[in-house]
C-alpha cells in the first residue's frame, strides 16, 4: 500500500500500532518531514520507511510510495483545508498536534452541522498533512511570493508558512 492508503486506513480507527501509540495519533513534523507516533516512524527525513504496521486487526504493509498524484498545490490545499476545518472534533483532538487550526466544536459548530457532517476530522487531518508534505517532498509547491514568509490563502483560514516547505 502506499502511503496515503494506509495513512487513510489508519485514520479510521482508534487502535494500538504493536509497540507503539495510536494509528489516529500520528505526529507530522513538516519541518523535519517526518510521520511518527512513539516508537513508529512511518517517514524519517521526506524518506518512506518501508514496513509492516501491526494494528489490533489489521495489518499495513507500507510501501515505499507517496501515493502523490499530480494537483495544483493551492487548489489541493484549500479543499483539504476546508474539509478539515469543517469536520467534526473526536475525543481524542485534545492529542493532537498540528500546524493548521480547525473550528472549534463548542464555539463555532452548530448542531446541525455537526449532525450532518460526513468527514471525520483525523482523515481529514491525515488528507490534509500528507497533501502538503508530499507536495513539498515531491517538490510541488511555486512559492507564490519570495517576498514573504508565509501565504495566507484569500478564500479560507489557511496559512502555510515557508519554513515548513
């Protein structure tokens, strides 16, 4: 599988990853490019570490592929971005760590969209990390403007700052 497949796969469940934490709590340091959680490094340094994750009840047999298919880097990101700003909390986003804000459920979420919300905010969250790393890794991304340090998108909240590509 490679690695959007079995991110996705991953971000389906609350289980335990064999010696390690938990497949829905995976780290993404973009700065370092590396997909981590406890003992289990998925990618080190924008590099693919082939292997099996064991989970309760499955097992993934990562490969060393992105799974990246060609989409303009912007465009990508705001669909993402918007999927992920709008899904849903679980109980476990206390845990979370990540460089893009979403809305918060007791503020801004009404019932109803909370009810008819069909995204599930670690896919999305997965979705949205493993767009913007492989963009950067495959080399993707045209800086919009040399000028400054970060690109705030006109039609959502998203912010990407350059040190992270």
């Amino acid at each position: 599988m490679n690695l959007h497949d079995v991110l996705m796969e991953m971000s389906k469940r609350h289980q335990r990853i064999k010696g390690s934490g938990y497949s829905d709590l995976l780290f993404f340091n973009h700065k370092t490019k590396t997909i981590s959680n406890g003992k289990t490094v998925l990618v080190k340094n924008g590099k693919i570490i082939p292997q099996t994750i064991k989970l309760t009840d499955i097992d993934l047999v990562l490969d060393d592929d992105w799974g990246y298919e060609n989409e303009d880097f912007y465009i990508g990101m705001e669909s993402r971005f918007n999927n992920y700003y709008e899904s849903v909390p679980t109980k476990n986003d206390k845990f979370i760590r990540t460089i893009f804000p979403s809305k918060p459920l007791n503020k801004y979420l009404s019932y109803h969209e909370m009810m008819n919300s069909n995204c599930n905010k670690n896919k999305a969250r997965y979705e949205l990390e493993w767009f913007f790393m492989a963009s950067s890794i495959n080399k993707k991304i045209e800086w919009k403007n040399d000028k400054y340090w970060f690109w705030k998108s006109p039609n959502t909240k998203l912010i990407i700052y350059k040190e992270f590509i």
